[in-house]
C-alpha cells in the first residue's frame, strides 16, 4: 500500500486532503469502503496510530519547510535539501551528510 498510496499523493496531491479520497486506491486492494471507514474510524486504531494528529503535523510541517518537491531532506529542522538545489542526488547526500555532522558536533559542544 505504501508505493501505491505514494504515487497517488505525488502524482495528484490536491486529489487527497480528505480520508475520503482514499478510498479508491484501497479498493484497488480489495478494501472495501465500509472496510476501510471502519478500520479508520475504530477508536483503538486511531488511538494507537493518532492518524488524523500525524497527517496534520505532517503537513504543517511541510508547509512550514516550504517543500515543493520530492526528494528533499531536512537536516535537525534546520536545513532544507533538495535534489534540484543541490545540483544533483549524489549531492544533495553529500551536503546532507556534512550539515548532520555539524549538527552532530554542536550538540557534542552543548553538552
């Protein structure tokens, strides 16, 4: 479900702001709306998972980060890192790899 669910936000993200949206591709899987209503729906699922809390920190997140594209990296909340930016994948691994080693010293330091 992860790949598919994936695609679908990435391809069309204005399509899915709402559980309703979702439940076609479920049923691409064999879920059924009911099915997939009361799986959402049940209290100890939402409870353990807190869905609705994460996808909105998630997207206020995204907002805040102002993130446009896919991939991108966020170092410690901090730095922001995508592929265009970056001039490439291969870099923006590299950039990332050098400001999670600064973070990781200025916490050494602040210790």
């Amino acid at each position: 479900m992860h790949q598919a669910l994936f695609d679908a936000i990435q391809s069309q993200p204005k399509n899915y702001q709402e559980r309703e949206d979702f439940v076609e591709i479920f049923a691409k899987f064999g879920v059924s709306e009911e099915e997939f209503m009361a799986v959402f729906d049940a209290s100890g699922f939402r409870k353990i998972s807190k869905v609705e809390e994460q996808v909105k920190a998630t997207g206020d997140r995204i907002k805040a980060y102002r993130l446009t594209g896919v991939p991108a990296l966020i170092v410690n909340g901090k730095y922001k890192i995508g592929v265009r930016d970056a001039g490439g994948f291969a870099n923006m691994i590299k950039i990332a790899n050098f400001l999670i080693e600064k973070e990781r010293a200025a916490m050494q330091a602040a210790k």
